[in-house]
C-alpha cells in the first residue's frame, strides 16, 4: 500500500482500519514531509499490528527522483494530500499562500500521482483513492482558491477512472466535508456535519470494498452540495457561503 500525505489523520486511521479488517500488503510505504512524525506512526502499526512500513521522505515542493521509487509496488494508493492555507481576505491576495494550495492541492501533485497510476496501469490491477473535497463541488467565497485546486483534483480523478477502467484499474474519489483535523483545528466547524477521522476511516473503507466511484465522508453532504450545486447563480453570487 501506497500512502501520500501518510502524517494525515485519515490517512492513519485508513491505514489502521485496512489492517484491523485483515486486509494484506507486503508492505506500507509512508510517503512524507515530515519523517519525524510518520516515523512514530510506522513504529505504531509495526507494534500494534507486526506489519512492515517503510518510511520515504518527499516534499512536492523540490524536484522529485523519480527513480527512488522504481522499485515500488502495490494495489492500493492512497492520498491525502492536501494543504488548505490562508483563507482570508490576506491570504487571497497573498501569492505565495496562493501558489503552495494550488501547488500541493493539484499541479505538483498529479505528476506524482500520475507516477504510480502508470505503474497500476502496467499491472492492470489495484485501487487509487484520493481525498477531494466538497469545496470543489462549487467555488464559494469562502475558501475558492483551495476549492479550484480540489475541482481540479476530482476532475482530474474523474478522467482517470475513466481512462483506467478497461484497464482492471479502480479510481475512488472521496468527497469529505468538515474534518476534525489539524488542518481544521480552530474552525467553528458544526459538529453534527463533522467526521472523526475513525469515522472518515470507516466510511473510505466501505466505499473502498464496495467499488464505488465516488463517496461523501457523511452522507449529509451529498445532499448538501447538491442544494449548493444547483442554487441559480443569480442567488448564488450574493450568498455568504
């Protein structure tokens, strides 16, 4: 198993969830920018579960050696990468804050991703999950910027599934809403609109089993993003959303 983002929160549930439901890999490969941390958690699912994790650094900030990882396999790749920034009216405005969401979230990402969906391909074989968002189901003014890169990034999830499906290769993407994450932490988040990443663990896990496409952490927010999806935009663009 592949994971990109491994010092996420729902990454590590995810990864705790697989093994606890006996699912077998040959090993867990931790990709990360912080060592330190996912060095802890690779100890952890080394003790509590005996199962074999390799740690490798990577910050998608630098050039990337892609020839580190040639002789890397597996049949699930799982993202959750993603960097929500500055949301304010500051952090709009502020180019750099702009340039490493839509950097992290979506343009120094997929040339990673794209990495390993040719090593799927190849095998024709395994499943790719990655961690969207419903910011990018419609560009609110709340949060647009970091909402355009996970637009991008479901799209992007969209023609892959679609391109990889005569090729035995099965895409999810995972719409969570509000997360109880460091990335959110200090966020007046509704609590009853809100998952634990055990419980977003769970809901991937399921999704994962069951082949589906697409999946909202909470079901709630498919209903939500719905309404929101379909609001004229002559309402739309006076809302405070």
């Amino acid at each position: 198993m592949i994971v990109l983002g491994s010092t996420s929160e729902v990454a590590q549930a995810f990864v705790e969830k697989a093994l606890l439901e006996g699912e077998k890999f040959e090993k867990i490969y931790l990709f990360t920018s912080n060592k330190e941390t996912t060095e802890r958690f690779a100890r952890h699912i080394d003790v509590k579960f005996l199962h074999q994790s390799e740690v490798i650094e990577l910050d998608l900030m630098k050039e990337i050696d892609y020839n580190r990882f040639d002789n890397i396999n597996s049949n699930v790749l799982f993202c959750a990468v993603g960097y929500l920034g500055d949301g304010t009216e500051e952090g709009l405005y502020d180019n750099k804050n702009t340039e490493r969401i839509i950097n992290i979230n979506y343009s120094k990402l997929i040339p990673l991703m794209n990495y390993f969906a040719h090593k799927f391909e190849s095998r024709r074989s395994g499943t790719i999950i990655g961690l969207s968002s419903v910011a990018g189901d419609r560009g609110r003014q709340s949060n647009f910027i970091y909402g355009s890169a996970k637009a991008a990034f479901t799209a992007y999830l969209s023609g892959l599934r679609n391109y990889l499906f005569s090729k035995k290769v099965h895409v999810l993407t995972i719409k969570p809403g509000f997360m109880a994450t460091k990335m959110t932490e200090g966020l007046p988040l509704n609590p009853k609109l809100t998952a634990t990443p055990k419980q977003a663990a769970a809901s991937i896990y399921k999704a994962f089993k069951k082949q589906k496409d697409v999946a909202y952490v909470l079901p709630i927010w498919s209903i939500i993003m719905m309404i929101i999806r379909n609001i004229p935009e002559f309402i739309f663009k006076k809302l405070k959303l």
